[in-house]
C-alpha cells in the first residue's frame, strides 16, 4: 500500500508540476506591458530580471514584472518532475537499460528547470543556458528512450508517442539553435522543443492516476465479496 501511495505521489507531482507552470505562465505574460507573444518571445523572457532590449536570438524588448513567480514556478517544476521520475520508477518502467538511461535523462530535465529558474537569462547567462540544454536536449533524449523504457503494460501506442515527441522536440532543437523557424517564429519553435516534455508528463501522470484508482477497484472487488459471505 505504501508503494502505490508513493507511485501515486509521483504521478500527482508531474500532474501539479505541469499545470502550476501553465497557469504562472499565463499569470506571467498577461502582466507585460506591452504584449508578450508565443512567437516572437523566449519562455525565458518571463523569468528576465531587468528591462532591457535583448538583442539575441531575435531582437525584442523584454519587461517582466512577475519574473520572480515565474523563475520559482520553473523551481517547483524542475523538483517535482523529478520527484515523479523517481517515484514512479516501480509502476511505469521496465527494468532494463533503456528504462534506467531514460530515467536519468529526464531526472536531469527536472534539474535543467530548478537551474533555469535560479539563473535568469539576463543575468546568469551560462547557467541558463545550461539548464535549457539539460531540459531540451538531455530531456528529449530521454522521451526517446521512454518510448523502448517504458512497462509493457502501457498501450504500443503511448510508448511509441513517447518517442515520437521526443524525436520531434529534438529536430525543434535543432531548429531553434540554428535559427531556422520555418514560420514559427523564435518562440514557438523553442515551445516545439521544450512543451513535450510537459505533455508527456502530464498526459503520464493523468494516466497513472487512473490506472492506479482501477487497479486497487479491482483488488477490492474479492475482498467486498469476502465480507458478504462471512
């Protein structure tokens, strides 16, 4: 019971990660004075401290008034994906090498989030960047071998998403470091890279949920009947 409750926990964690960010995200650029876009703009433009033009990748004038609950929204994100990658190790993976790279992988997401949220980009610049890499490269990778690590007990066609997703993010990457944005724009090319990785845990997440409440339905049924004919 112990276990299931902690799996649970796990799944929770990137459920609320997700959707907290989601909605600081909201919060965050509906605050700008002049209007923050999904295409024109950086997702790091929302934690940058100070105002300023910001004349790399794309020229733009960044101002973020809740900077500071946006950074410690990319904290509470970085923490609790990695609280659900550790928790859920014993009920979403296999037991083999894929499985345990992917985990680590995306452990090192979690941890790219925490650093992009404790360095801004306008000032801690390296650290920043390191974090995003940790999240869009070291992350992508692992959704690609999500798709070969996880349990055999998840639909072919999750797994395969799995992979799909993180293939898909990985060539966004690319794009997006060699300013290719084919009509996108800086913005949304750098979402393609980055988003993913949140869907698939939150659509994981979801999903363990509700496999875990069937499960212990199931379990339950003998025991009710049990306790009727005693």
């Amino acid at each position: 019971m112990r276990v299931r409750i902690g799996i649970g926990i796990g799944y929770a964690a990137w459920i609320v990660g997700v959707v907290q960010f989601l909605v600081v995200h909201g919060i965050a650029e509906s605050a700008w004075d002049r209007p923050y876009s999904w295409a024109h703009n950086n997702i790091s433009d929302l934690g940058n401290a100070l105002c300023a033009l910001q004349p790399e990748p794309e020229p733009r004038y960044v101002c973020s008034p809740e900077h500071g609950l946006m950074n410690g929204s990319f904290v509470v994100l970085g923490a609790l994906f990695a609280i659900g990658v550790v928790l859920t190790a014993g009920d979403l993976w296999r037991g083999n090498r894929a499985a345990a790279t992917a985990r680590v992988l995306l452990a090192g997401a979690g941890v790219g989030f925490v650093l992009a949220g404790l360095a801004p980009a306008d000032t801690h610049e390296n650290q920043h960047v390191l974090g995003a890499l940790l999240i869009m490269a070291t992350g992508n990778i692992g959704l690609v071998l999500a798709g070969f690590g996880l349990s055999e007990r998840i639909p072919p066609a999750l797994r395969r998403g799995s992979t799909a997703l993180g293939v898909t993010a990985f060539a966004a990457l690319g794009l997006f470091l060699s300013h290719q944005y084919l009509g996108l724009g800086m913005g949304g090319t750098e979402r393609v890279a980055a988003f993913p990785l949140l869907l698939w845990a939150l659509v994981a997440g979801v999903r363990g949920l509700i496999d875990g409440r069937a499960g212990r339905t199931i379990e339950a049924i003998p025991t009710e009947r049990l306790s009727r004919a005693g």
